[in-house]
C-alpha cells in the first residue's frame, strides 16, 4: 500500500488499486469545513480521468468518520453564503454519488449530520459495531442541505427518516444495519470494503 497526504485534510493511501481516503483533522472530529469539502471534491474529481480506469474508493475517518459540518463556520453565515455552502456540499455528495467506480463509506465512530450526508452518498456503507448514526441539525434548527433528506428515506423508508431528521435522534450501528443504513458491520471496516471490493471487480454503477 502507497499513501500520500493532502495537507490536513485527508489521507491518501493506494492498496494494489483501490484508493482509501482517509478524512483527518487536528481535533479527531473530521467536521466537513468549508475547505475539507472543496479539496474532498477536487480530489475525487481527479480520480475519474479520461484515458485511464476510475480506481474503486474508500472512504473514512480517522479516529471517526466525521461529526458533520463545521457548526462554527454555519452560525456565520448570511442568505446568499449559506446557499452557497448547500451548493458546495451538494457538489461534493453528487461526485461521489456519481462516481464511475464502487465507493465504500468504511465507518467508524460519529457520523453525524453532513458525515452521514457523505456516507448516504457512497455507493455502500460498512460500520464498526460502535458507530453512531444521526443528523443532529434539527436540535439546533438547521435541516441539512446536502441530499440527505432524498437519500436517506430511500434506505430506510420515510417515517424512520422523518425520525432521525425532525426528532435528532442518534442511531447505533446494530439498528443502522436492521433499518437498511448498512450492508455489513465488521471489525475493520475499510478490510472489509477492500475485501468486497476484490470480490466483485467488475462492479459498476448499474450495480
């Protein structure tokens, strides 16, 4: 495995072939900053050349996945600047939607709010068993604007979304993966992801 790293940002390590991202930050957190979002963007852009295979891609977070976005840089912003930030994050969460090759979110710790954004739009989702689910924002009168609120009833039906969006509640893993948020739980989420990734080499995004 190579690895390279892109600032404090995140880190980029190559295993025979598939890339795993992996979301840092000096607090552990991983909160989705305004810049976070940007580079993540660029860089998965970049991924999806013309003259050569899109890699298949794993993303986490190192110590979690991600607590969501930077509530700090939100409380700051104005009308035109806060649609502006819902456009960078949708911008963000659609590359990744629509990425050519398998995503995998490899989850473990909090993802909260625009980190569960992130993992909604990966193509799967695999958690370690102690990973907490939620979207936090109502609690403090903010509904997200990145696609979770399409994404998410898709996965685990309208009323339990309505739940988890309107009522602020947290959702542990066993009943992520019992409501549909999840296709597996393991104790090393990105082995695991690696691991289904080999297995089915071919798979695209009609899959």
């Amino acid at each position: 495995m190579t690895a390279g790293d892109s600032g404090r940002e995140f880190r980029l390590a190559d295993d025979r072939g598939i890339l795993v991202l992996t979301l840092v930050s000096a607090d552990g957190m991983n909160r989705l900053t305004r810049q976070k979002v940007i580079a993540l963007r660029e860089e998965i852009e970049g991924f999806c050349g013309p003259n050569t295979p899109t890699p298949p891609l794993v993303i986490t977070g190192d110590p979690v996945f991600s607590a969501g976005a930077d509530l700090n840089e939100v409380s700051l912003l104005g009308g035109s600047d806060a649609l502006a930030f819902a456009r960078m994050g949708q911008e963000l969460m659609n590359v990744v939607a629509n990425y050519p090759a398998p995503v995998y979110a490899a989850i473990q710790g909090y993802c909260m709010g625009g980190g569960l954004d992130l993992a909604l739009a990966c193509h799967h989702r695999i958690a370690f068993p102690d990973a907490v689910f939620g979207h936090r924002g109502a609690a403090l009168g903010l509904i997200t604007g990145w696609g979770g609120t399409q994404r998410l009833p898709r996965l685990v039906g309208k009323g339990r979304a309505l739940e988890m969006f309107v009522a602020a509640g947290k959702v542990v893993a066993p009943e992520a993966l019992r409501i549909g948020l999840l296709d597996a739980m393991a104790a090393d989420p990105v082995a695991e992801a690696v691991r289904r990734i080999r297995l089915r080499p071919t798979e695209s995004l009609d899959r």
